[in-house]
C-alpha cells in the first residue's frame, strides 16, 4: 500500500490520548486553532467538511471538523503556538484516500468568503474578481474548489481521524509562541 506523509503539530495532550484511547478526532470544544463562533470560521469548516464529506467519505459519528497536518511545508515549527506551550510535531504516514490536500493560500480567501481567483496578470484578476462580486456567493463558493488545485509551496491536509498507528515519529518542543494558535488552522 502507498502512503503519503504529512506532519501535524498539535498540544502535547493529543499525544496522551493517542496514547490511551489509540485514535484522535477533532474536538471544536477543546480546540485552540480558531473562533468556531466566528461566522467566517464556521462557514469555511462547515463548507470544508462538506467538501470532505464528497471526496473521502462522511466524518465519524463523534467528529465534525477535521484535524490539520502539513503535506508541503519547509517551516521552522518551534515559534507556533501558545508561548510556552508543549506542542508535539508528528509525523505520519497516511492512506491517501483518508486525506484531502489543498493550497494554504486559498484557503485564507474562502475564511474570507473572497473568490480563489488563479492569475498573475492584475488586469485579468480585476476583471475576474468583479465578475464573481457581481454574480454573488453561489458563484464565489463554486471558486473555492480551486483550492483542491494544490501545487503551492504550502499544502494542506485534513482528514477525520488520527490513529496510533499512523504515526512514524513524534518530536516535542515548547513554544516561541511567535506564531497564534488561531494560525494553525
């Protein structure tokens, strides 16, 4: 079977459940990755999961939302999070149809509720991004499908469930907390 590897950060106290219960979903009560109250937030997950929802199947029965990893990222990962805070960088193996990918990029224009508009030429993307402001959400949301289009540098993955044996290596570290909790998305 083939894999693809991805890297998550997450709290130390992941680990521990991990660790006693073999398996980790998402818990929107327990996050600190974003404001699930903010309607631009809940929006996108919701649009997000539904997505997912089309692409890899439905989300267990105890889960909503999906948990983040890394699939393309070259950054230094010791200055995320909380100051302070141990956080666990894991590293893992995953079936492929467990995971959807996508652009990092785009997907802060779908928080935004902004058109993925793909164009270097500014004329272009001007006469794209009224064209979508004038056609309305329907038409703008139809455009966040492009964020599954993930070439970029940094490329996202979600799946719905972590398991035990998933994982290929854990190294810990604790928190420049430079970069917010709200940015891990």
């Amino acid at each position: 079977m083939i894999f693809i590897r991805l890297v998550t950060i997450q709290p130390r106290e992941v680990l521990e459940i991990l660790n006693r219960r073999g398996r980790f979903v998402c818990d929107i009560r327990k996050t600190d990755n974003c404001d699930y109250s903010e309607i631009s937030f809940r929006d996108a997950y919701d649009w997000l999961a539904s997505q997912m929802a089309e692409r890899i199947g439905q989300p267990p029965a105890d889960t909503k939302y999906p948990i983040w990893a890394w699939y393309r990222n070259d950054d230094d990962f010791s200055d995320w999070g909380e100051a302070g805070r141990e956080y666990a960088i894991i590293t893992l193996e995953i079936d492929p149809w467990r995971v959807v990918l996508s652009d990092y990029d785009d997907w802060n224009a779908i928080i935004g509720h902004y058109p993925i508009i793909h164009t270097a030429d500014e004329a272009e993307f001007d006469a794209e991004w009224e064209r979508y402001m004038n056609a309305g959400r329907r038409a703008i949301e139809r455009s966040w499908k492009r964020v599954f289009h993930s070439d970029g540098d940094y490329v996202q993955a979600t799946f719905w469930e972590l398991f035990k044996e998933d994982i290929v290596s854990i190294s810990t570290f604790i928190s420049t907390g430079i970069i917010p909790d709200s940015a891990l998305g």
